[in-house]
C-alpha cells in the first residue's frame, strides 16, 4: 500500500473520530434528552418479591396470589394458575421499552388513557400486605399511529412505546383451560349413562363405530355416534370452582345433583369417569380416573427379589406403571373441583340413545310403468306367467299360420273335385 494511501485512510479516520466527538458533546450538553434513548420502563424488579400481581381494574380486575413457588386464580377460588402463562404476564411487563418521555405531568393522563379507569390494560405487582411495587398503565395509540403511551406505576411520568404487549384480561386466561384429551386411537369404549337407562359405543378399525345390543328394527347412526365416541379427545372449561361435597362449609347454591355419568375406557386400562350434572341451563362435570389393569405390579429391584426381564416386558411393565401414576395424579388434581363446560360439549356427552338410532330402510318393492296410463305402478309377480300362457294357447289356436307356412298340410273337401295330374289329358288347356 503506498505512502498517500496511507495518508488518505488516516484522515478519514481522524475526522470521524472528530465527528464522534462533536455528536457526544451535543448529546450530553443542556438540553439533551437522554430519555429518548431505548430502556426497559420497569427496571430492577425482584421477581421474587412478587406475592400478588393484579390484571385489571374494578369488577373486571383478576386477582392472582402466590403459593409456596405456584399461583393461584383468588378470583376462581384459589384454582391453581398456569405457571407458564404467569410467568409471561411478568416477562412481558418488564420487558416493556420506551422511545421517550412524553409527560410527567398528571393532568394528561386522562387524555393519554393512561388512569387505572381508562387504560386499556392495567397490571400491579403486589407485595404480601399488597403494597405496589411496580405496575404499568397502558394507554391509547399515539396520534401519528406509531407507538402508544404507557405510565410506570407508581408516578405521574408517561413515556412512548414502540412496541406493547398483549395482556389476557380473564381470570381463567391464567389457569389450565383442558379437563381432558385423549387419543382417538387410544379410545377402547365410552358408555353414557342416565336416569333414562346406558349405552355403550366400541371403537373399531378405521374410524368405524358400533353399538352394544341395537334395538331390532333400528339402525345406529354412524356419524353422531363417532362424534360422541371422540368429545372426550379434548374437553376444556368455560367456568371453575369448588365442590361444595368437598368444604367443610357447604356453599349455598353450590350444591349440585350428579345424575349422568360419561365413562370412557382406554387401551392402557385407563378408565375416566365424568359425573354430570345440570341446572339453570348449565352443565357442569367433576372428573377422576382409575387405573383397572389388576396384573400390574411395582418394579422390584434384584436386591429385593426382582428378575431379569427383557427390554420388551421392561416397556411393557413401565407403561403400565406411567399409565397408573398418572391415573392417581390426574384424580388428586381434578378431585374437589366443579367444571362449567361448554352446552355443545355437553350435548355430545349426555347424548340419548335414541337421538344415535333410526330405523331401517326396507327392500323397495320392484316398480313398473304401466304403458296405459304412464304411471309408475308396482308389478304383480304372477303378471309374467299369465302372459307365458296366453302365448302357449295363441300359439295352438286352429288356423294360426296356415297362410305362412309352405310345407303345412292342407285338409281336402269331401265333394271338392280332385285336381288333375299334371301329365293327364287336358291339363294346361
């Protein structure tokens, strides 16, 4: 490289390194606003410290307290929280950035939407005696439709948002929505029972569906019953709380009567039973499972008398052992518990036997047209051997192709002339 390149490059530099400096000297100097430059509005926050986060306001405001290392919905009675869906709520909150401060003056909040009546999402982060620790208030949209403007709890200042997140505004957005779901493939039976009698649904090969013990005369309707066969592959719920057979101190109108039952059996001798009851146009479920595989034992270890097995049986021993772990496990979760689900759901569930049936078609009898009247007309089955003997006796009738047939013989009159020979005198004259 020669010397005058060299000497190019270096004043390139050195100007830049000026140009630095001038930018630095603007920025730091009166006047400056450091607040335009991106940072995280809630900063220095002890997760840990959180006892009780607040989403909302009002009669709309869902209340979530912690327990032990868990949360639970307060406004659910005490359901258990999803834990992955609290932990969002935070990382959200404190993951909020700001492009500015636009005001730290209160008066503009109500024009900002930034109060806790008119933002349009609202969370607090609550100590045990539910002091604030941090919270944000996030208002409209800015004017120019870029950003929108959000205040930190507590204080009066707003700043601009680039980017806000979406805050689940429910109490059961926060907790596990899904009672039950099972594989289609998995489904041995499922029996619905009623104070109007039971039925029982196999699942066969290729989707196919049959009914124990059909009616005779009746028919089952293959479409409705796959649909009943299949609702319990995934069963969410509306609405929670407590059983009432469960508190200490029954709740009142909290007391419901259990009268169906939906029971559905599985391959791996799982079975889980749904009791049903109904009122005020509602449907509610409790839910428990049962692990019936009597065979099924505990893995010993050889120093206990344990054997060798193969890695065959091993699988087989394991999953049993799984599928009766989570059998115990899913009843200690859903025992005490009274789920709202959805009226369609319900339907599929409580579902009569005789909406599954209809009757069976009957042969067609054979139709005709009957040429006279051009009407469609059923045939009578004796119609084509009457017509077989009509032709037999035509067909014999005295005189019937005489005219047609050459080689017929005729019959002589007795006085009629006999026909001359043809070599006898006179013939031809």
């Amino acid at each position: 490289m020669s010397n005058k390149t060299l000497l190019t490059l270096g004043v390139v530099a050195l100007v830049m390194v000026i140009w630095a400096v001038i930018q630095s000297s603007v920025s730091s100097g009166p006047g400056a606003r450091p607040d335009k430059i991106n940072y995280l509005l809630i900063q220095g926050l002890d997760t840990d410290s959180i006892q009780g986060i607040v989403v909302g306001a009002g009669e709309e405001k869902v209340t979530l307290k912690r327990r032990g290392r868990a949360f639970v919905a307060a406004d659910k009675d005490d359901y258990p929280a999803e834990m992955e869906r609290v932990n969002s709520l935070i990382s959200d909150c404190i993951g909020i950035q700001t492009v500015e401060l636009y005001t730290d003056d209160a008066s503009n909040h109500e024009v900002l939407e930034v109060t806790e009546g008119k933002a349009r999402s609202l969370v607090k982060f609550l100590k045990s005696d539910d002091a604030l620790i941090a919270g944000v208030a996030i208002g409209k949209n800015r004017e120019t439709g870029e950003g929108s403007y959000v205040r930190l709890l507590p204080g009066d200042k707003v700043y601009v948002t680039m980017q806000s997140p979406w805050i689940r505004s429910r109490a059961v957005d926060y907790v596990d929505q899904e009672i039950l779901s099972v594989k289609r493939d998995d489904i041995v039976s499922v029996t619905v029972a009623s104070k109007d009698g039971e039925y029982t649904l196999r699942a066969g090969d290729a989707d196919s569906v049959t009914l124990e013990n059909v009616p005779a005369g009746k028919k089952l309707k293959s479409s409705d019953a796959r649909t009943v066969l299949s609702s319990v592959t995934s069963i969410r719920f509306d609405d929670v709380k407590k059983d009432a057979r469960f508190d200490d101190v029954k709740k009142d109108g909290n007391d419901l009567t259990f009268e169906d039952k939906f029971v559905c059996r599985l391959k791996d001798s799982t079975v889980y039973t749904l009791e049903i009851a109904k009122r005020d146009e509602k449907t509610y479920v409790t839910c428990s499972a049962e692990f019936t595989d009597a065979n099924a034992v505990e893995k010993k270890p050889l120093s206990q008398g344990g054997q060798v097995e193969s890695q065959e049986e091993l699988k087989k021993k394991e999953a049993k052992l799984l599928a009766k772990e989570n059998a115990g496990k899913y009843t200690v979760r859903h025992r005490g518990w009274v789920y709202e689900i959805p009226d369609w759901k319900a339907n599929n569930l409580t579902k009569k036997l005789s909406d599954l049936l209809e009757d069976e078609k009957k042969p067609e009898e054979e139709k005709v047209e009957d040429p006279n009247t051009a009407k469609t007309v059923e045939r009578d089955p004796t119609a084509v051997e009457k017509s077989v003997v009509v032709e037999a006796v035509e067909a014999v009738e005295p005189g019937a192709g005489e005219k047609d047939d050459p080689n017929a013989t005729k019959a002589v009159e007795p006085n009629a002339p006999a026909a001359p020979e043809p070599n006898s005198v006179g013939a031809g004259t």
